[in-house]
C-alpha cells in the first residue's frame, strides 16, 4: 500500500449550521466554505491547518440527544488553549465532565472537554 491517507475531517451534526459557526469562530476557527452564506446546511471551519465539517440534520436524525460521538484534539498547550476559550465565552457555564477544566489523566495526558451547540464532545489533551 503506497497510497497516504493525507487527511482526516470529522462531519459533526447541527441543528443550526450557523449558530454552529458562530460557537466555533469563539474556538478560532475561521470559515473555509459555506454552502449557503444566509442559511448554511453544510460548512467547513479551519484552525491551525486541521478541518471540521458542520452538517445540518434534520430532527428525526437525532433519535438520542445524548448519545454524541466525541471527538479528541491533540494541542501543544492544554492550558493555554482552555484560558483563550475562556477569554472568547466558549465555555459553557455548567458541565458534567470531570474534566470541564484542564485536569492530569489517570491515562497519562493533561486535558479539558467541552460539548458544542448540539452536543458533539470535544475533548482537548497534549501528547
């Protein structure tokens, strides 16, 4: 096998695209594309060369509210990144997460989590 998968891009699901693109332009992402610039359904954000698809879903796709895939970003600075979010409102005020602030692992890594709009887990951790 000589051929490189060169990149992967999580699709998250959204109830509203936009309100979706306003939460992630509070994490530094900057828009990449939109399929509609009044009322976007599906939409690409970037940071730091890394890529996320934003794709509307219409209510009878959500059949369990709670039942969210997560997604794991590595980070060179867990501390850091978690006060920028702060310092942009990006932090929801009430979280279950024991890690809802920057936390030693039992497994080994530094990290915090946080869920967007509509409820896709994102877990931020170093090396």
């Amino acid at each position: 096998m000589n051929t490189k998968i060169l990149a992967q891009v999580p699709v998250l699901m959204a109830r509203d695209v936009r309100t979706a693109l306003d939460f992630y332009a509070r994490l530094g992402y900057a828009l990449v594309f939109a399929d509609d610039t009044e009322q976007p359904r599906y939409a690409g954000v970037a940071r730091d060369g890394l890529h996320v698809h934003l794709q509307w879903q219409d209510a009878s796709h959500w059949n369990n509210a709670l039942d969210r895939p997560a997604y794991r970003f590595v980070v060179d600075d867990v501390d850091a990144l978690y006060a920028e979010f702060l310092a942009a409102g990006a932090l929801p005020a009430l979280s279950t997460s024991p890690y809802r602030e920057p936390a030693n692992t039992p497994w080994g890594t530094r990290e915090f989590h946080l869920r967007d709009p509509d409820g896709n887990a994102l877990q931020f951790c170093d090396q």
